[in-house]
C-alpha cells in the first residue's frame, strides 16, 4: 500500500478538527443520490473518523466525469475521512478484457498522477489520500480463498445481476466479468473500510456485498452513491464515446468545441449534462474554494456577485449583455426550465468554468517529464498499418521453340477457334449492314 505524496498547499482553514460528528455526518452524505447504513456511520463518528475506499478499473483515458466522484472525495478529506483510492488492475483485466493485461501497469500509474493533481488542484491535503493497487493483495492466499468462498455461495444469477450496470454486458458473458462483483465485495474486507462510495451504477453490486460479506463471516459496510451526470451527448459520459466526454488534457479549444456541440436542449433539464456538471462539480468545488477562503478562485462567479451567489450568466454582448447571478443550482435551472438563460449563453459559462479547472492539472502535467511519459505509456498512439499493394503478374508467353506438342497442337486449335468466331461476327455485321 503506497501512501499519495504530501500536497505542496496549505491545509484549508475548515479543518476537520473544528467539526463535530453530526457536521461530519452532514459534510460526508451531503449531495449524493443514495446513503446505504447512515445510522451505522453516525455511531461509528461519535467514537472516531472513518475509513473509505473509493475504485476505479484503469481502463479507458479518465475524463471530465471523473471530477464528480473526486469532488465528493473532497468533502471526506475536509472531514477528516481516510480515503484509500483502490486502482482496480485486476478488475480492469476481468471486465472482458478492457485493458490490455500489458497496458495495465502504465495506466495505474497514469491514473495516479491525474488524481494527485486533480486533489492538488483543489487545494486539499493529501496525507489523509492513500492508494493501494489493487494486485498488491488480490493474488495473496487468503484473498483467494475467500474467493472460492464466495463463488461456493453465489449463483450465476446473483453475480450476473450484481454487476448488470457496471460490467460490460455480452450475449455469452465470460466467466471473468461473473467474479467481478465478487472481488469488489471483497475488497471492502482487505481495505479495512467502513464505507465505499461510488456512483448509483453501482448500486447492485453494493447490496450484493451487505448481503454475502456476512455469510463467509465479516462485516456489512456503508454504501455512498453520487448521482451519474449524463455526457455532453446526452447518455452516459463514457471513455469510450469522445463525443461524450472531456478529456483532462483536453485544450480550452478543445473544451469549447464540445460544450458547443453538447446536447442542451431549450428549456431542457433532464438529461442536460451542461447543467449536471455544474450541479455536482462547478458549484460543490466553487463553494470549497469559498470555505478556504478562495473566493476569487471561482472565475464562473463574477467580482461584484452577492456573496451567496453560486454562479454567473452572461448574456450574448448582441443582445444585450444582461448578467445573472444564481444563489442556488435549482434558481439556475428554474431559469433554464422557464427559457430565462439560453443555452449558448449556459454553454459560454460552463466553458470559461472547466477550462479554470483543467487550467491547473495541465500545468501540473505540462511541467511533469515523469507525468508526461506516463500517459505516453498508457495510452501509447495507434500506428495504422497501410496494407502492401498487391503485385499484379505479368503473363509471358511460353516461347514457340519450347512448346511441347501438345501445347503447339492446342494453340493452334484456340487461334482456329478465334478466327472462326472473328469470321462469324464480320458476316453478322456485314448482314446488319
């Protein structure tokens, strides 16, 4: 288990040892979408801090999306909660073969780095961020065991149910995908936690590990869910859709191009991922950097903004230029919903608002050789290969001195066969005429 280096900036000035458990509590389940076991997290705080694991399977380049789960994560440290981020090698592996078993390495280092800089650019101290891969213990002995334990007591059914919404689904699954669940299961157990957090996709999984952890004798743990925020194109934001996401090292031209062309319909607020993001990233961090005392870090709330304001619309200069100021995420999307912001006006403030928090983690990695490197190795370019041109044989007449008999006695019928046909078609023309 690798320990996450200590961050370079101050620790924010709403410590953790300010707080009492209820606002612990409230810091910690603020702004999610479900809360599996709140009442066994408020005893666990009133006798000391908790321990969380959050995962994630290496696989496809981290995108925009990613900033939901961290955002949260954000909360935990601020409330003193140990985070252990599991970089799931092996799952990225079983989940029918996402990741190249040779390319996992270089993105669990990959992935690392990001994260780092991510949490850096958040102002948020890292002694209380761990990270543990997830080999490092998952081919031991025990965990083994435990394995073959939890496949003795699992159906078919249950494992394929568990996982319907976060492994990849084929019409003949592989056996792999089938023992996914059963491993993150497990890994609750391993990581010494007391909660797992992560999206409501993952929700079946969660309740298959309160429901089989007990039987091979350990404990049933919390579960925190975040509510999924659609991608730019409307579905889920996937990395494997570039239409649909962002990616971290994406340029602000970049950035701009996509929001522009993102799905963001009129007076539409579900399924907007325009408006989603700024619910659970834009505003959660705005208000972060607020409680630290870095109000004037949050460029999408204007200078002369009311101090509760939470976000700035500017109107298109062509049509007056009006500006808006939001004290709340459900203002801004009453407003939407009613035709009172327009989308391109909505798009222009979220772009200006991702592209100051891309603005640090690029820098990081613009300035990082090791980084750099990093994600040459785990996402190294596609060669395409240019298919050779096939030769096209040239037919040499066999010479006459070499002909056999046969051969010449052959020739000579076919070219008695050409000239008849020769002769037979200048009579029919001859006859048309």
């Amino acid at each position: 288990m690798a320990d996450a280096p200590q961050g370079t900036l101050p620790v924010p000035p709403a410590t953790a040892a300010k707080l009492t458990p209820a606002e612990k509590f409230q810091l910690i389940t603020q702004n999610l979408g479900e809360v599996l076991g709140a009442e066994q997290l408020k005893a666990l705080l009133e006798e000391r801090d908790l321990v969380a694991y959050w995962g994630t399977a290496p696989t496809g380049r981290p995108h925009l999306g990613y900033f939901v789960p961290l955002a949260k994560i954000a909360d935990f440290l601020t409330a003193n909660v140990e985070v252990k981020v599991l970089l799931a090698d092996v799952h990225a592996f079983l989940d029918n073969l996402k990741a190249p078993i040779e390319l996992v390495e270089a993105r669990v280092d990959y992935y690392r780095r990001l994260i780092i800089a991510v949490f850096r650019s958040l102002n948020l101290p890292l002694d209380r961020l761990k990270f543990v891969v997830g080999s490092s213990y998952q081919y031991t002995a025990n965990y083994n065991l435990d394995k073959y334990k939890m496949s003795a007591i699992t159906t078919e059914h249950d494992a394929r149910k568990a996982g319907a919404e976060v492994v990849k689904q084929v019409s003949s699954p592989l056996l792999s995908g089938l023992l996914y669940p059963l491993l993150q299961a497990l890994d609750e157990e391993y990581l010494g936690v007391d909660f797992q957090f992560g999206g409501v996709d993952q929700r079946k999984i969660f309740t298959y590990a309160e429901a089989y952890l007990p039987k091979i004798g350990y404990k049933k743990r919390s579960h925190l869910m975040n509510l999924m925020v659609p991608g730019l194109s409307g579905g889920k934001m996937s990395s494997s859709d570039p239409n649909s996401k962002i990616d971290f090292l994406d340029s602000p031209s970049a950035v701009k191009s996509k929001i522009q062309k993102a799905h963001c319909a009129p007076g539409e607020v579900e399924g907007n991922g325009v408006l989603a993001f700024i619910r659970h990233v834009v505003v959660p961090i705005g208000e972060l950097f607020k409680g630290q005392g870095r109000a004037d870090a949050r460029p999408w709330v204007e200078g002369d903004a009311p101090a509760d304001a939470v976000f700035t619309i500017k109107g298109d200069p062509k049509f007056g230029g009006s500006v808006r100021h939001f004290r709340t995420v459900d203002e801004l999307d009453d407003a939407y919903a009613k035709g009172e912001v327009h989308p391109g006006d909505l798009k222009s403030a979220t772009v200006q608002a991702i592209n100051a928090l891309l603005a640090p983690i690029q820098a990081e990695f613009n300035g990082s050789q090791e980084f750099q490197e990093a994600e040459k190795r785990a996402y190294p370019v596609e060669v395409k290969q240019v298919p050779a041109k096939k030769k096209v044989k040239k037919y040499t007449p066999k010479p006459e001195h070499l002909k056999t008999p046969e051969e010449k006695a052959r020739d000579a019928e076919k070219a008695g066969l050409d000239e008849t046909a020769q002769l037979r078609e200048a009579v029919v023309e001859t006859l048309s005429a």
